[in-house]
C-alpha cells in the first residue's frame, strides 16, 4: 500500500505524464504512466503541472531577516553601509525577537517550497546571541524545514578583536559550516591570511568551508584564488564554497581564464546572489554601471557548481523578499544573459539541484530513493516556472503535506474572451 501518488506530472528534466509513488516518507518509484495495480491511501492529480524537488537557500542570513528599517533604513544602498547599519541593529537584539523573525521567515520559505536553508550567523559578538537563536530556531524548524548554519565572523575574523575565538566558540555550540569575509579584512594580505587560517580550522573540524569572498567591485579582490588553493592544498575539494565572488565581473580577462580552471580544479562550488548583488554593486560607478554578479555561465561551462541564494529579506541590506527562489532565479538569468532554454533551466537548477549539491543534501530530487520532499507548481516547465514565478500549489517534506496555495486564476469579462485567464500562452 503507498501512502502517496502523484499522477500526470510533470517534472524538471522535462519527462511528462509521470507518476510517483511514496511510501515510508521515499519515493519508492517514478514511472512514465500509471503504476498498475497501486493501492494507495492519497492520489494527487498533478494535471500535466511541474513537480519540483523543493527549493535550496545556499546563502541568507537569517539573524539579520525581516528586521527592515531597524533602528534605521539603509540610505546609500551600499554593502558598507549595511554592515555599519547591522553593528547598530546589534546592540538592539533580544534572543525573542530574533527567534520570532526567523520562525516567520521560515513560515513564509515552507509556503513557497523553500525547505532548506543555509543561513550564515554573525559570530562577531562574543555573546554569541545570534548563535544561540538560531541553533534554537534550527531545532524548533527541523520537522520541517533543513536549516544549516554558516559561523559568518561579520566583522572580520581579524580584525575585530576576539574574532576568531568567538567563531571557534560557536563551532564547539554546533554551527555546521566556516564562514568569513576576506575582503573585509583590513588589507589584502590580512584578507589572504584569514583564508588560510579559517580553511585550516575546517580541516582541523572536519567542516564545510562558504566564505563571503570579494564582495566588491574591485578587479583586484582577488581571495578566491587563495580560496581555490587552500582547498586544493588541504584536500577539501567538494567542500569549499565561494558566496558572492562579485569582483569577478570587474576583473580583467586574461586573469580570469586563468582563475576559473583553478576554481574548477579545486572543487570549489560558487554562490551568486542576484538580486542582492544587481542592487548592492556599481554603487560608486557614475555610468555605465556595472551588474556586479559573478560570471555564472562561464563558471557553469567550466563544470563548477554554481548556485543562487536570496542573501537578504527586509533587512539592513535589502528591503524586499518574501522567501521565494523563483524571484532569485528570475533575476539571475536576467542579469547573468542567461535566456536560452538551457540558460534558463540551469537558472532553475541553481535554486534547486545545485544549491542542494552545495549544501551537502543528502536525500533531494526526483528519483527512487529520494526523500519524498517537492512541490507541485502551478506551471507546465521549469522555464514557465521562472516567467510565471509559479505558484505553489502543494508542498511535501518527506511524504507529509506542508503547505497549500489556491490556483491563481483571474476572472475576465472582455466581451468574446474566455472568461478565465492563466497566464498561459496556449
Ligand atoms: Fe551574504
């Protein structure tokens, strides 16, 4: 007997009328057609709709979401500005409040099938504050959603005092990832050194590494080829990511045609941000201004993991967001140029397969074997997905219905008109 059966789907490598079945919280089999002679307890007709596996945040910062226009709005629109607004926001803090924004944000990422994050926390304060909350909210949310945490030193492991004992420290209360902000150090070399030591400190650990890594316009920021070769030195290939990599879209040809082969090599995989990074970057540029995103289908071609995160919602760096990872992806195939069919479904990848290849999932996609966690889209394909930004219609973790969304479909009254519309070209 299955528990589940999803009929007439369609899922994102683009096979149709597909079913499958679920029992135990698994798929247990996906099968063009019907399963002949299933009993089940709950059959969903899928209706020729996209069954996704669910969505992956590789890259947000959960301390700091949904606190916009705390105590203040962000003026400049800059990166810098940011942080200085946040080292405000800090002292503010209360563990409730933090908890409460998190839980909500966490409410809002289940309803748009967003089931694993990877959320860096601020380790600068030796309080540890935002640590202890979201190793909290990390327990309260793990029914239902995979929260990861990154030990993100904000101030710079180096140079704020006490910056690389107070990370260690939350590694010991069980952060799972090394984070830090070479280009945020004081100089390039004191940046350089902080990758050094922070990937050293994850092969002591046996951690993952994702480090915020030149998050700037300046061509000559340039940590992620000492990035790429402290993960080649240390044999932690398949465990380093690079978040942000802006710089790279600033930097000189030549240098990169060299770099990108390094980063492939080392096993390095590669987080962009799109609607952070279109809206942080070219902030001292007059005009033309530059996009500021990392060069995604380059490093795509290469064969380098590339994911995208959201980063940010309604925080001291970004004031909009509502959780949802086609609005991250729409935006990063706009940005990156990325319109053509196969553009656009590695877009979609980048928001689902990717950034759970990034994040270590065990368990995610569409095939025997697999958790029974995805979401049936209110679209045909994974490129309607992405121009529709679709709706979630049902979401499942592990077999158990999560969250549910009515169809949108609008009423018309044009005379000789159908009298609904979809949004769908035929
Ligand atoms: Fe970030």
């Amino acid at each position: 007997m299955l528990d589940l059966l999803i009929t007439h789907a369609s899922l994102p490598d683009g096979r149709t009328g597909m079913s499958v079945a679920v029992q135990g919280g698994k798929i247990v089999e996906v099968r063009e057609g019907a399963l002949d002679g299933a009993q089940t307890r709950e059959t969903v007709d899928a209706s020729g709709q996209l069954l996704s596996p669910p969505f992956c945040d590789p890259h947000f910062h959960m301390d700091a979401c949904l606190s916009y226009g705390l105590p203040r709005v962000n003026q400049s629109g800059t990166l810098l500005e940011g942080i200085a607004l946040w080292g405000e926001l800090k002292p503010l803090l209360t563990a409730d409040a933090l908890i409460e924004r998190a839980l909500t944000y966490c409410d809002w990422a289940v309803a748009k099938g967003l089931l694993a994050i990877r959320s860096h926390v601020d380790t600068s304060d030796p309080s540890l504050l935002p640590v202890q909350a979201l190793l909290e909210v990390k327990k309260r949310v793990a029914p239902y959603l995979d929260l990861q945490l990154v030990a993100f030193p904000q101030d710079g492991v180096l140079r704020s005092p006490g910056g690389l004992e107070n990370l260690k420290r939350a590694l010991d209360l069980g952060v799972d990832v090394v984070g830090g902000i070479p280009h945020f150090e004081r100089t390039m070399s004191e940046g350089a050194a902080s990758v050094r030591l922070l990937c050293e400190l994850a092969a002591e650990r046996g951690k993952l590494v994702d480090m915020h890594c030149d998050e700037s316009d300046d061509p000559l920021s340039r940590h992620i080829e000492t990035l790429a070769f402290e993960a080649q030195r240390l044999g932690l290939q398949g465990r380093v990511t690079g978040s942000h990599l802006t710089s790279m879209h600033s930097m000189d040809n030549y240098y990169v045609s060299k770099l990108i082969p390094l980063i492939a090599e080392a096993g390095v995989s590669v987080v962009a941000n799109p609607l952070i990074n279109i809206t942080l970057q070219g902030r001292h540029d007059s005009y033309p201004k530059r996009r500021g995103l990392t060069r995604v289908p380059e490093l795509m071609a290469a064969g380098v993991t590339v994911a995208f995160g959201h980063d940010c919602v309604m925080d001291p760096w970004y004031s909009l967001g509502s959780g949802d990872m086609l609005e991250v992806a729409h935006m990063g195939l706009h940005v990156a140029q990325m319109t053509s069919q196969q553009g656009m479904r590695q877009c979609f990848e980048a928001v689902t397969s990717h950034a759970a290849k990034v994040m270590h999932l065990h368990g995610h996609g569409l095939a025997p074997g697999c958790d029974a966690s995805f979401v049936l889209l209110q679209a045909r394909d994974t490129v309607d997905a992405l121009r529709l930004r679709a709706n979630r219609l049902m979401v499942w973790r592990k077999g158990t219905l999560l969250a549910q969304t009515p169809q949108t479909v609008a009423q018309l009254s044009v005379p000789g008109r159908a009298a609904e519309v979809r949004w769908l070209a035929q």
